[in-house]
C-alpha cells in the first residue's frame, strides 16, 4: 500500500492510515538482514534487493542498518558503501548517488515548532533527501530533511547539515557550511601533507 501524505510535504497525523502494520512487515525483512552472519554475502545482497526501492549494482552496507520504512523509500546508484550503523529515516524518499559513502543518519522526517500541534497530533512532515554521486559523508554526520548534496562534495565528520551544499567542496561543522573548493592541491596530498603515490598518482 503507497500512502500518498508521507511524500506530499504536508504536515499529517501519524496515527492515520494503516502505517504501523505496514512498517512491522516492511522491517522484519530488515531485521532478517541485520542477523545474517558475515559469510552470508548472497543472502544480505537479495534482502537489499527486496527491501530498497532501487540498489543499484555492487553496493555494501555493513549491519546494523537502521530504518523506520526498512528501505522502501531509499534509492541508491551503484556502488555505495557504507559502513556499520547507517541510520534512514525514510518516511519518504531519499536519493544517493553512485560511489558515494555515508556512514551517517539520513532524516527525511521533521515535526513542527509549534507545541500545541506536537503534543495534540504528534504532527509530523516530510522531506526528500538527495546526495549526489562520489560523496564522502564523514562518520556521524547528520543530514536533514529536504537537503541536496552535490556530486563529488566532502561532508566532515560529526557535521549538521540543515542546507543544501554545493558540488565539489569540503564542508564541516554544526550547522554545516562550506569550508574551501576541491581543488588541485588534492590531487597532489591525500591526509596531512602525506603525498599521493604509485598506483593512486594517476
């Protein structure tokens, strides 16, 4: 069952609908995931499968993973690695682009300021989340709802991000913004003045 209101931006009421039903089926199928053993390879790749929305080819995610929708909505290219405790809250859609690792909490799910309608309704809204291919989203990072990562850009680790940040930067801290460009200089140096050789210098 497609539940139209979780995409529509609007604020709603939780309780309505059959939701809860819903995301008990949808995150059995996660927990079955999350208890397949290290040499199961094959097993947590056909989960993966049944539970995004789209997974594109060679992708790894390391268990736990955490999601309130078991993946549903989240949409992935090819070859997206992200390491243990991704967390999604994927109460709608959210887009990661080919090549790109975030071992981070992805939230599309926001609630109002206003106390009234929290504590009468437990009001809540949502927003899509797109990260761009070739990202590097740094451990711990938070990203969200309705915010755009572009291609290439490098999100430090333990960063707020609450607005969109462009393609082909470095941006850190909380909130996050952008610290400098991507530049020639990265070519040349991979960490702490360590130069890039041998097989990596082209």
């Amino acid at each position: 069952m497609d539940f139209d209101f979780l995409h529509s931006g609007a604020l709603f009421d939780p309780s309505e609908g059959d939701l809860t039903s819903t995301q008990d089926r949808l995150l059995e199928k996660l927990y079955d995931f999350n208890a397949t053993r290290p040499t199961q390879y094959e097993q947590r790749q056909r989960l993966l499968r049944e539970m995004f929305g789209d997974i594109g080819e060679g992708c790894y995610i390391e268990p736990p993973l955490y999601s309130n929708w078991g993946c549903k909505h989240v949409h992935f290219g090819d070859h997206v690695y992200a390491n243990f405790a991704l967390t999604l809250v994927d109460d709608t859609h959210i887009y990661v682009g080919s090549h790109t690792m975030p071992n981070v909490t992805i939230a599309t799910a926001g609630h109002p300021v206003s106390p009234r309608l929290r504590r009468q309704w437990h009001a809540q809204y949502n927003a899509p989340v797109r990260i761009g291919e070739n990202c590097w989203i740094g451990a711990g990072a938070v990203i969200l709802p309705g915010v755009t990562i572009g291609n290439d850009t490098v999100i430090g680790a333990g960063s707020v991000v609450t607005r969109d940040i462009p393609p082909g930067v470095v941006a850190v801290g909380t909130p996050c913004r952008v610290l400098r460009k991507i530049d020639a200089r990265d070519e040349e140096y991979y960490f702490k003045g360590r130069k890039i050789e041998g097989k990596f210098k082209d």
